[in-house]
C-alpha cells in the first residue's frame, strides 16, 4: 500500500471535526498495518498532531488506535508500547479537564494503556479477544496460579472498558435522541469496540471462574465473584441501555446477558453458560461509498466485472485515441487533452486495481475468520451436545435414585407403623398379664389357707378316732368286769360300789361318746372341703395353662419388639449421624457468616477510613495547589465562593448529625462516608477557589490556610477510634462564617472603590479585629477560670501556666491594637494636609490594603491559638501546635508594625508606643513557647514516673524544682518567627 495513501487516510480518520470515523478511513489503517507489519507509519504520522491541545483530535485518535489494536496486524501491539509513557502523559493531562472529552480522553488513554499491557502480559489472547475453549484450556499452562493472576487482570481489564461505558453514557443527554447527532454519535462510536471487548471478556471471565471453582476453596475465590457480580449488573445495564439506542441498531446487535450471573458453586451450571455472540450487520452502502464492494462478493462475482470495467473504459480511451490520430484536421492542442484524459483514466484504474487487491486481501482476511468462528462453533456445539448427554445421564441416575429413596421413605414409614402396633399390642399384653397374675397370687394363697384348714380337720379326726377306739376298749373291759362281778356274790357290795363308779364313769364316757359325735358330725364337712380344692385344682390348672399361653404370647411379642427396637436403633444412628452432620453445616454457615460480618465491619471501617484519608489528601492538595504557578492564571467569582461555603456549612452540620448516629450504630457507616467525602471535596474546592486571585487579597488565602489546618485536625480526630466521639467538627463553622465575611467584604484594590469604601473598610477591619482579639481573651480566660475548677495536680498547674501565658499574649495584642489605631490617626491627620480622611486612603491605596490585611491576620491567627489552647486543654492538641500558634500571632503583629511604620513620623509617641506594645507580645509570646516546652517535658516525665514508688518528700522536693524550672524559663526570649522573616528587619 502507498505509504501517502495510508498517510491521508489517518490525517481523514483523525482530525478536529466532531464526527465519527468513517469506516473506510479506519479500513484503511487497519490494511495499512498488515501490509508493513506494524504500525511504523501510523505512530509516525500521529506524533506530529496537537494531540494534548484538542480534545476531539485526541478522542478520535483513541478510537483509532483501539480499531488497530483490535484488528490490525500483531505486532501494532508492541510498536505501541514504545508510546506508553507518552499516552500516561496525556492520561493525566486530560483528567484535570472534567468538561466535554476531557475526562473521556482521560479514560480512553488508561483503557488502551491496560489492554496493551494485558496483550504484553499474555500473548497467547489476540488483539480482539476470540479464542476457543480449547485455546482458552491452553492459556493457564495447568497452573492454578497463573489462572488466578490471569482472572483478575481480566477483571481489570473489564473494568477500564465499563468505566469508559459509564463515562460516555454520563456525559450525554438521554433524554434527547442524542444517538441521531453528529456530536452524540461522535462519541457512541468507540462503543462498538468497548461492546466487543466486553463481550469476549465476560465469556472468559465466566470461563475462568468455573476451572478455579473446580480446583480452589470457595472462600478463597470470594473476592472474584463479589468483583465479577458488580460488574455484571453494571455490563448488563450498560448492554441494555446501549440496544436501545438507533444508532447502535444500524452498526451492531448487541447480546442480552442472563437475568442472574451464574451460579459457580455448581459446575454443571458451566452447559448453561451461553457465550454472548456480537453480530455486526451488514451495512447498506452510502453514497461516500458506493465505489467499495462486499466482501462476498469480492471473493465470488465482483472481481471479473470490475476488471472488465476498467478494460472496457481503456479500450474506450484507447479507441478514441486511435481516432484522434486519425483525424488529422484537429489541432495539437486537443490532442494533449486527450493524451491528458488517458493519463488520468489509467491511474485512476491503476488505483481501482489497487483498491480491488485490497478488497480482495481483506475479504480473504474475513472468510479465514469466519470459517475459524465456524470451526470454532461447531466445536462448541459438539462439546454442548457432549453436555446435554452427560447431563441426561446424570438426570436418569438422579431420578433412579430418587425413586429409591421414595421407596425407602414408604417401607420405613410402614415399618414405623407395625412397630407402633406392635408397642401397643405388647402394651395391652403386658396388663393383661399382671392383672392374671395378680389373680393367680390370689388363688394360689386362698388354695395355702384351705390346705392348712384340711390339715387341722384331720388332725381332729384322727383324734377322734383314738378316743372312739380307747372307748371301745374300755367299755368291753367293763363288760369283762361286770361278768366278773356276776359271778362273785361275795363281792357284792364292794361290786356295787365299783358298778357306780363305772356308772359316773360310763356316764362320762356318753359325754364324751356324744361329744365325738359331735365332732364326727362336724367331721363329715372335710368332703365338701376336698371337692371345692378339687374344683380349684382343676381352675388352677385351666389358669397354669393360659398363663403359659400368654407367656409364650408375651415372649414373641417380645422378640418382635426386640427386632423393631434394633431397626429403630439403626435407623436413630443413621438419622443422629445426619442431625450431627446438618449440625456441623449449620455451624459452619454460623462460622462462615460470623466471618463475613467481621469482613463486614473491617470494610466498613476500612471504607470510613479510606473516606477520611482521601478527604485530607484533596484538602493537602487544595492547600497546595494554589501556589503552583498553573493556578495563578485561574480567576473565581465571589458568588461562587459564597454557594460553596453555604455548602460546607450544610455539610458541617450534616457531619456532626452523621457522626453522632455513627457512634450509637456502627453498622450504619454509608452517610457517614458520604458525609466524610462531600466535605473532602466541597473543603478543597472552597480552598481552590480562595487560592484564586479573587478581590479579597491575601488576607482570604491566610484564612483559607488556617481553615484547611483546622478540617484536617478534625479529620484526623475523626480517624482515630479514640478521638472520635470527642470530636467537634461544628467548631468549624466559625472558620467557615469568617470566610463568608472576608469574601463578602473585599480587600480594597486602590480606585476600584469609592472613597466612602476605603475609608469604612479601615475601620470596619480594625473593629472586627478587636472584635476578634476581645473574644479570644475572654475565651482564654473563662478556660483559665474552668481550669482551676477541674482540681488540682501537676498536669493542672501546667495548663493554667499555659493559658496565664496565652491570657497575658492576648491582653498584649489587644494593647498593641489600641496603640495600633492611635498612630492610623496621627498618619492620617499629619499626612492628608487640606484633603479629607478618604481621600487620603484613596491616594495611598496600597498602603491601605497592606494595613487591613497586616489586621485580619492578627484576629485570624489571635481566633486560631484560642482553638489550639482549648483543644490542647481537651487532650486533643499537641503542646507544638500551641508554640506554632504563638509564633504566627507575633509575626502578625509584627507585620502589623511594619504595615504602621511606613507613613509613621520616627519621633512620633504613639510610634514609641506601638513599639513598646510590639516588644511586650514578643515578651509574651516567648513566655508561651517557654511555658508550652517546660509543660511539654515535665508532662512526659511526669508520665514516665512511677508515684506508687516515691515518699511524700520526693514528690514535694519534684514539685519546687518544677516550679523553679517554669520561674526560670519564664524569662524575655525572642522567638523565630520563621516564615514572617520579611517584616522584622522593620522591627529591630
């Protein structure tokens, strides 16, 4: 390709005009780079453009630069890392313009700037970002750690492409159809590269994330997906967004993500994932192009009949040059138009044939790529398939499964169901048989009492028997003797004496025979007595055998409930195993979400903590930036100001509210943040604009200074966890009001004003810088009073010292005020002669302005060391703040002096005075600095002794010498007054 050609094709591409880049410009770059391997000739021709001076010059040089990033050749990428250091340059340059393409070009650089360096890092990822799933297996080289590093340089990557999507979208008008301007559309056509890249990075990212799923703990990737969630509610906001616009429908279809991000913790999640496919439309041809040709057609139709055209317009030419010679009769003047005519005719086919080659080379260059994507989408379909069979698979063992669990479910629910009834049938068993053996006892002790009666009826009828049968016996051998008796007469009487003996004693023996019988009689009842126990014998038995029955019932019943006990032991086992296992899962989830409300907090404070130190560097950077020579050139208007320090105001008030809140509920810590960083940056901005040369002079940056000191002492107040809650941010108010005075009350600039202004702005500026000072010393000494209250001690003692020290410092200035007004009327009165009061100020104007600024900086610094001393009485000051203080009140009032001396008469009394009232703040100011560095290192001895060691005379000698020691350094010292070094060679 012509090496002109492709030079006026980049200066076409990129130029000032606010229009998008055509595409054929961009074609032809792209075209350029393959023919020469690189990108020589386009680094060379952008080098001479005013890049840092245009902005739509830089915008559309970004836009082309990342189409030759993308699509040219490989090796654009190196040649442009020469350039680095160069687009960092212009990086930071741009980002300090925040209006139209300042901020944009800003964001465009840093994005080109990483996705080289990305490429560099890995070179297997081409410049547009297509790469298979084989490809992409091939990248980490099986290292779990350079997948990780690769995974988060994408995420990067992907967020330099969202951030200049968001900063696009932000600096449009939505809701006009900014999409159909030239402007708007300017600006919209680097996102169909920003659309492409994001795409292709969103797929791989995907990609990445399930392998590391696969091979690393969740927790350890929980960075990465919180990262990854964010941005993709952020990208699929932006897609959505984008496809609404007309002008992106023309050029490209952008894809819709899914609803939810996907679920890495389940890797089969991985068959759902479908990569986002960006088709770009072709698009109708425009007049500016009709010339060029499709890239279809080019490969198939196109080429022949272009090429006869151009022959059959040479054979044109050339027929009409024959008959041109043969006719003679014209003129050689004609013939040279002609001769001109084919001149022109053959280079413009040359250049035809050119371009045709062109053409041609690229739509080679664009069936290679698309029969790549088609390889590459059949191998994703292939592998999809393989997944969709892996997936049935998994389906049918997963139902198979389940269908046995069900089964199990309803044999253990039937098992569970006998075991019920049989426990129950076992329970009834059970009463049944204590109730039959409480029976049996019973029947078994009746049939012992009946034995023991059958025994004792026995016993007496045996008795009975014996006593029948002595009766017997004696009644036959009375018989005997009554035969003897018949037979001996002799014996007669002895006999009948005998006989009645026998009488009374047969007569006993009836008795007794009738008594037997009586128990004879009752005798017979033992028969009933054996058929009644015959009958209990015989129910006995009947009862042995249904009580062995129900023996033999309870011991089956028993084995049963031994076998459902053991299936029910089994199954409790298995079921505490689970409960100990969903116990171990819950207790890890508790641990896992204890972790994260301790990340939790630790972001919240790191997120307040960030908050506050990037408030103070924006107000470091504000106090800074005034004096840089940049900023001189900078103007402000005083309305402006004054809307900014009602703003702080709102934000101090706000502040103190949120700060208050934050310390009853920690976990709230979003307004407090806000808070923090709306006053960061409203602070730094009331600063920059005070640094400006506005009306108000020095004296308004002086008040700016103190203010920035005093929001960053309650910042850092606000960053220690100590401090915190004793931090008073609403003290910043008084600042903020003296601001809104000085900036309502401009500086006088010679005649700008009226005389009447001149004269009452002296006046008003001495009064309230009495004001001022009369405040300060009533303030030291109601802390003075405040302190003696407090008790006493040696830290006490010092403090009162101190403020006995800053009291007489301001009593001293107050005099040196007076001293100060009285010389102003001596000047005036023997200086203006026949003119008036005003026009003398108006004649020496910059004497004037010198003398009000030398009195706003006495009151501003006198208000300053009155919040020092009370902070440092509150433990929240150091004792060198305090020394600070005392020395910018002496070189105040020293500049005070100089301001005075300059129009004062050298013989003048109330010049001797103000001399004299001078020597004495010095005297008191060193007094301050003595008292504050005695205090300072007896406080830290005092700290470092042990008093549980000491007797009472070592404290008491410690406490003379203390006092001797603040005697002795309470003698005159001069102090440095560094940084006022200008004004005392005035002085002594």
């Amino acid at each position: 390709m012509d090496l002109t050609k492709m030079t006026v094709s980049i200066n076409k591409a990129i130029n000032a005009q606010e229009l998008a880049v055509k595409e054929k410009h961009a074609r032809t770059c792209i075209l350029g780079t393959h023919h020469e391997k690189g990108a020589h000739t386009f680094w060379m021709v952008v080098s001479r453009l005013p890049l840092s001076s245009n902005a739509v010059l830089c915008w559309k040089f970004c836009h082309v630069l990342h189409k030759l990033l993308r699509d040219g050749h490989p090796n654009v990428i190196k040649d442009s890392m020469r350039s680095k250091a160069n687009l960092c340059d212009m990086s930071k340059i741009w980002g300090h313009l925040a209006e139209r393409y300042g901020k944009l070009c800003s964001v465009y650089l840093k994005l080109l700037v990483t996705k080289m360096e990305f490429h560099i890092k890995n070179p297997h990822f081409p410049g547009n970002l297509q790469m298979s799933d084989r490809q992409l297996d091939y990248v980490g080289e099986n290292d779990v750690n350079n997948l990780f590093q690769i995974t988060v340089e994408m995420l990067d990557y992907l967020e330099c492409e969202l951030n200049l999507f968001l900063g696009v979208f932000s600096s449009l008008d939505m809701s006009r159809s900014v999409s159909e301007t030239a402007a708007g559309q300017c600006r919209l056509a680097p996102l169909i590269q920003v659309v492409l890249d994001s795409s292709y990075l969103y797929d791989c990212i995907v990609k990445l994330l399930f392998k590391l799923h696969c091979c690393l703990p969740a927790d350890t990737l929980l960075g990465h997906r919180d990262r990854f969630q964010e941005q993709f509610i952020k990208l699929k906001d932006l897609f959505y967004r984008s496809s609404n616009l007309q002008y992106f429908k023309r050029l490209i279809q952008i894809p819709q993500l899914p609803e939810n991000p996907p679920n890495f913790f389940r890797s089969s999640a991985l068959s759902d994932h479908i990569s986002p496919a960006v088709l770009i439309p072709t698009e109708p041809q425009s007049p500016e192009n009709e010339h060029l040709v499709e890239t279809e057609d080019l490969v198939s139709t196109e080429e022949p009949v272009t090429l006869n055209i151009g022959e059959r317009i040479y054979d044109d030419v050339m027929g009409a040059s024959a008959t041109l010679e043969a006719q003679g009769g014209q003129d050689e003047t004609q013939k040279d138009d002609k001769d001109l005519q084919i001149r022109q005719l053959t280079r413009d086919l040359q250049t035809q044939k050119e371009e045709l080659a062109s053409f041609q080379m690229e739509s080679s260059r664009l069936c290679q790529a698309l029969q790549g994507r088609v390889r590459e989408l059949e191998a994703e379909l292939e592998e999809q398939r393989h997944l969709r069979q892996q997936a049935l698979g998994e389906e049918e063992f997963l139902r198979v499964e389940l269908e046995d669990l069900r089964r199990l479910r309803d044999d253990t629910q039937k098992e569970q169901r006998s075991l019920t009834e049989i426990e129950r049938k076992a329970q009834v068993n059970e009463q049944r048989y204590s109730k039959l053996k409480e029976k049996y006892s019973g029947l078994v002790q009746s049939h012992a009492d009946l034995l023991r009666k059958h025994a004792e009826v026995t016993q007496q009828v045996r008795l009975a028997e014996a006593a029948r049968y002595e009766v017997e016996l004696h009644r036959r051998g009375m018989q005997d003797k009554a035969r003897a008796a018949c037979g001996s007469a002799g014996q007669w009487e002895d006999g009948q004496e005998e006989q009645q003996a026998l009488h009374r004693q047969l007569l006993a023996v009836k008795k007794e025979l009738d008594s037997l019988k009586e128990s004879m009689a009752s005798s017979e009842q033992p028969n009933d007595v054996s058929s009644h126990l015959s009958a209990l014998e015989a129910e006995r038995a009947e009862l042995a055998q249904g009580i062995s029955y129900k023996e033999q019932e309870v011991v089956r019943l028993k084995l049963e409930l031994e076998q459902a006990q053991t299936r029910l032991a089994g199954e409790t086992k298995a079921g505490k195993v689970a409960a100990e296992s969903l116990q171990n899962q819950v207790k890890q989830k508790a641990n896992k979400e204890q972790a994260l409300e301790s990340q939790l907090a630790a972001v919240r404070k790191a997120a307040l903590q960030g908050a506050l130190d990037k408030a103070q560097r924006i107000i470091q950077d504000s106090l800074v930036q005034p004096e840089s020579p940049a900023h001189h050139s900078c103007t402000c208007f005083t309305d402006h100001l004054l809307s900014q320090c009602q703003a702080a105001l709102d934000c101090v008030d706000r502040l103190q509210i949120d700060k208050d809140h934050y310390a009853e509920h920690q976990a709230d810590v979003l307004q407090m943040v806000q808070s923090v960083a709306q006053l960061g940056h409203l602070v730094g901005d009331v600063i920059v604009q005070a640094g400006a040369p506005v009306d108000q002079g020095s004296s308004l940056s002086q008040a700016m200074k103190i203010f920035g000191s005093q929001v960053l002492m309650a910042l850092k107040q606000l960053q220690d966890p100590d401090t915190m809650e004793n931090a008073d941010v609403t003290g910043l108010r008084v600042s903020l009001e003296t601001i809104r005075t000085l900036a309502k009350n401009p500086h006088p600039h010679g005649l700008e004003l009226d005389q009447g202004e001149l004269a009452s702005l002296v006046e008003q500026e001495m009064a309230a810088t009495s004001v001022t000072v009369e405040t300060a010393t009533t303030r030291m000494e109601e802390m003075l009073n405040e302190t003696q209250t407090m008790g006493k001690g040696i830290k006490m003692e010092v403090f009162e010292r101190i403020l006995v020290s800053c009291t007489e410092l301001m009593l001293a200035v107050k005099a040196l005020l007076l001293s100060s007004k009285d010389l102003h009327q001596d000047i005036v009165e023997s200086g203006r002669g026949a003119v008036s009061v005003k026009e003398f100020y108006v004649r020496n104007s910059r004497w004037t302005e010198g003398l009000i600024s030398a009195s706003k900086a006495v009151g501003l610094n006198a208000a300053m060391m009155m919040d020092v001393a009370g902070q440092l009485i509150q433990g929240h000051s150091k004792f060198e703040e305090l020394m600070v203080s005392s020395h910018e009140v002496a070189a105040s009032t020293a500049q005070l002096l100089a301001a005075s001396k300059v129009k004062a008469d050298k013989d003048s009394p109330s010049l001797a005075r103000l001399q004299h009232a001078s020597h004495r703040v010095t005297q008191a100011a060193a007094r301050v600095v003595a008292s504050g560095k005695s205090g300072k290192s007896h406080i830290e001895e005092m700290d470092s002794m042990d008093f549980t060691s000491m007797t009472l005379m070592q404290i008491k000698r410690d406490e003379m010498d203390l006092q001797g020691w603040i005697k002795a350094s309470a003698a005159p010292v001069l102090p440095s007054v560094s940084g006022y070094h200008c004004f005392l060679p005035s002085i002594y």
